[in-house]
C-alpha cells in the first residue's frame, strides 16, 4: 500500500491542532509591518487601509475553522460515505479558492491546498 504523505502530514497536522501543539502560523517577513489597501474605483471615495496583520489573522482563523470543519464532517457517523464526499469538495474547493493568499504565509507547510495537492 502506498502512503500519501501529504495527506498524512495533514492528518497529523490536524490532530497537533486539535491539541493545541501548533504553533499559530507566521506572516511572511516581506509582509511584517505592511498594509492591505482597499480603493474603491470611484475616487470620490477614501480608500481602506487595514494591517496586514490584521487580515493575515482573520485569514488563519478562516483556515482553522476550515480544518475543524473538515474533522466534524470526517468523523461524522450520521452522514453517509457519499454525503461525506460532497461535503469534502466543498472544503477542498474551499482552500482551492483561498490559495491566492498563500504569499503572507512565511512557511509552505501552512498554505491553503486545494484540489490540485489533495
């Protein structure tokens, strides 16, 4: 049998997590101190500026929820092998959709895998 060591390196990731013994992920050193500028097109309107600590915060407590999602439907005994399937692509296509932040992100091990490295 062969072992998908990129699932199992998530698996266990999730279980360290579930036990508190991660570490919170950590923004990239180009990022540390930036900002996120929204500009809206009408330029009579003032621009958003947020942390970018701020935002890459939110953005991993979005990730954890995912995770924790994922473990719920995963461990779930009431849903059945297909609604669990269904349930899971939305979560993977989740991450899919989520991946375009995985530059804040100083270590690859915390990115947001989609389909593609499922």
């Amino acid at each position: 049998m062969e072992i998908d060591y990129g699932q199992l390196k998530r698996a266990l990731r999730e279980v360290l997590d579930e036990q508190g013994a991660t570490s919170d992920p950590v923004l990239a050193a180009k990022y540390q101190g930036g900002s996120l500028v929204l500009k809206p097109a009408d330029t009579s309107l003032k621009p958003k500026e947020v942390p970018i600590e701020d935002f890459f915060k939110k953005l991993t407590r979005v990730r954890d929820q995912l995770r924790v999602l994922e473990q719920k439907v995963n461990s779930n005994e009431k849903l059945d092998a297909e609604d669990k399937r269904v349930l899971q692509g939305y979560i993977t296509r989740s991450y899919g959709t989520l991946t375009t932040f995985n530059q804040l992100f100083r270590d690859k091990e915390d990115w947001f895998v989609g389909q593609k490295g499922k």
